[in-house]
C-alpha cells in the first residue's frame, strides 16, 4: 500500500481504540497502540483511544496522573481519553480481577463520545475486550479485537496465586469478547488453536504479528559498557524488560549463583523484582536496573554479550514477548529458556537469532551463554540474523500495513459482522 493510498483510505473514518495500554509507557502493548491509532490518525482517520492511567510495567500508578480520575489528551493527532482504574502492586488473581472490573467500570460508564465507524480493542486486558465488544453492539458496527495474550491460558500457565480458578472465568470473558467480532487479529500463529476452541470460526482470523517500534543501535559498545560499569573483559547476560510470575526470572538469578564471573542484568520494573532482589541477596555479580529510555534502549541492549527471553516452563500458547522485536534489533545473540513446544521458542528459531535452552534450569542456560561467550565470532554472526529477520518480517511499515489491510477488510464490509 502506497503512502498516498494511506492518507485516502480511512479519510474521515471514525475509528476507536481501546486498550489499557497507552503512551507515555514505553514497553509492552503500549508502544503497539500508539503507533497504530497515531498511524491511523495521519492517514486522515479521526481517532478516538479509550484507554488507562500510565502504569506499565511498574505497575505504579505515573505520577504525573494521581489524583485524576478522567483525563483528555491530545497527542499526535490522536484524541486519548483516560479511565482511572485499580494498580495491583502485587499480582494475585484477585487483584487482577479488581483491575479488570475498575478497567471494565469505568470504561463503560464514560465512554469516549461520538459514533464509531469500527471499533479495534488491543487484548491483554480482557476489560479491554470486552468493553470494545459492548460498544460496537451499541453502536452496530464492526469490531476487531486484536489478541496480544490469552489471558485465559495466562492465568492457568503464569503461576499467578488462584491463576486455577481465575482460568475458566477469564476464558468466559474471551469469548464474549471474540464471539461477535467482524475478524479477530491474532499476533502469532499458535494463538490461532486457542482463540478458535473460543469459538471463532478460523476464517475469521488474521495472524498480525507486531512489529520493531525502537531504532537500531548507534552509540558505541565499549562506550556504553564503560558508561554503565561493564568492564571490557566481564561477559554480560541481559534481560530487559517486565519482571512478572510468568517470566521466571529467577533462572537468570540461578545462573549468577552459579557463574560469578558473568555479569548478570535484569533491566526493567514489574511486580517480581523486589521478589528477585530479596532472592539474589548479597550476590555481587546481579544488578537490577531501571527501564532505559527509549533515546539509549537498543544501545544498552547491543552493549549486553547475550540478550535472554525466559518464560515459566508452563507458558506454552498464551504469550510471544513483544521484548523479541527490540532484542533482534540490537544484534547481539538470544538465549531463550522456553518451552520448546511454544510461540516464543517458534520465534526464535524462525529468526535464527538465538538458540534453546529448557525452561527453569539455570545450568543449561548458563552453558548456552558459556559457549557464545567463549566464541566471539560464532556470537556475532548469531545476533546479525536478528537485523536480518527484522528487515524481512518485524518492519514497521509492514506491521502497519497488515493492521491497515485488516481494517480495510472490515469497513469493506458496510454491515461488518452483525452485532448481537
């Protein structure tokens, strides 16, 4: 699609976003959301987000946006119109489920205002979806939920306490939220099993994976290593990003015990790293660093030797990191301590980027990390395929493009899918 087929194609649509994840958070869903509604909103569409107070992946209210309750912002040409919700600090299935039902409240209660022509929901929130749903019946016209996570499959594999009980009622959720949608978007291929046992006719589904929203890397290695206090001669293992249950991270805590001569970084915020802390204790070769900002995100990433992606063993087909499209940007080799059987260790093995080790076993990481360390070159020529990769599947301009043919699909259709 052309730029020029762009800027006609959704002129004076009405277009509405919803998602609990919006800018100014810079990693997960939100950077997703943003680029696609102010995307859309440059190709002449009027759009609307409906979406929560910055809180990812701190999972601490921004404090910029305490004490406010409704808030309306115009950014890039995008009208943002903010709920106030509940912030679990701590994840439990209860207060997940308290997130979900403020999320779920307030957004029903004060919508944005105005009719629609197509309504697109961003799902790892299933208040998210499920709001999206309500208000394309509404208003009778085409929805399209977008699914990020399987929060159903999420609550049953991440290890959440009362993630077993909290399962049946979030699948419940999901396939009110997916029932009536005119198509449903899906970011990786094996969520298509998962989102069809919910009852979605599979021609209704459409894979569109996300895409790189950061730049390659500019500043130089040994620069930025001196900067953050790497010595030249120390291997590092970095992880970046959310520090959640379903990550697992205490791998990465187990492999410093057990290498002290390799650097160990977990990079980011989320709700397990005061747990992590607590659990590497006095170890002098773990450091815990805040989430780094997007003008030094990718050259802190390349200063890293290895870039590691973990999941619980149990995380099979309700989650592909987003932090995957940054760390192929960067260059530098992937060890993935995954299920070999799910979506993320798919991922890696298409990039050809990284190499598989079992999940929740910190010696046969620790022996992946040990062989690219002690081979520079076999290293660097791993990592390169990840630029690669991007150039010819993760490109912006392509994700954009599916998500546009997607929506085109939809308001192709004047009566969309009947809402019911």
């Amino acid at each position: 699609m052309s730029a020029a087929e762009d800027h006609t194609t959704f002129e004076d649509r009405r277009l509405l976003v919803v998602s609990t994840n919006y800018a100014p958070e810079l990693t997960g869903i939100g950077p997703y959301a943003t680029q696609l509604a102010e995307h859309w909103a440059a190709s002449g569409a009027g759009v609307q987000v409906l979406t929560g107070m910055p809180h990812y992946p701190s999972w601490r209210l921004d404090e910029r946006y305490r004490g406010v309750w409704r808030k309306h912002e115009t950014r890039a040409g995008v009208d943002v119109h903010r709920r106030r919700h509940y912030v679990p600090p701590r994840q439990t299935a209860l207060r997940r489920a308290a997130f979900e039902a403020t999320v779920l409240a307030h957004g029903l209660l004060s919508p944005p205002p105005g009719r629609p022509d197509a309504v697109i929901a961003q799902m790892p929130s299933l208040a998210g979806g499920v709001i999206g749903a309500r208000i394309a019946r509404r208003h009778g016209v085409p929805y399209v939920p977008v699914v990020q996570d399987l929060m159903g499959a999420a609550a049953a594999q991440s290890g959440i306490r009362g993630g077993g009980r909290a399962a049946s009622l979030a699948a419940a959720a999901e396939r009110y939220a997916l029932r009536d949608a005119a198509l449903v978007g899906v970011i990786h291929e094996t969520f298509v099993p998962g989102v069809t046992a919910l009852g979605v006719d599979p021609g209704r589904i459409r894979i569109v994976p996300n895409w790189t929203h950061v730049e390659p890397p500019s500043a130089d290695r040994a620069a930025t290593r001196a900067r953050l206090g790497w010595p030249a001669g120390t291997p590092v293992l970095l992880h970046s990003g959310n520090m959640g249950l379903k990550q697992g991270l205490d791998v990465l805590v187990g492999a410093a015990r057990l290498a002290p001569d390799i650097r160990v970084v977990l990079m980011g915020d989320g709700n397990q790293r005061e747990t992590l802390r607590a659990l590497a204790g006095p170890l002098p070769n773990i450091d815990f660093l805040p989430p780094a900002g997007a003008e030094e995100f990718t050259d802190v990433l390349a200063a890293a030797d290895v870039l590691a992606v973990t999941q619980r063993a149990s995380v099979l087909d309700m989650s592909v990191p987003s932090k995957l499209t940054s760390y192929f940007v960067s260059g530098r080799p992937v060890v993935a301590s995954v299920a070999d059987e799910g979506g993320t260790a798919d991922e890696v093995r298409r990039s050809g980027a990284g190499v598989l080790v079992a999940p929740e076993d910190p010696a046969a990481l620790l022996a992946a990390v040990r062989k690219l360390t002690e081979d520079a070159t076999a290293a660097d020529a791993l990592g390169a395929q990840g630029p690669r990769y991007v150039a010819h599947h993760l490109g912006r301009e392509a994700g954009l493009a599916r998500f546009d043919a997607l929506l085109t699909e939809v308001l192709g259709n004047a009566q969309g899918r009947p809402q019911r």
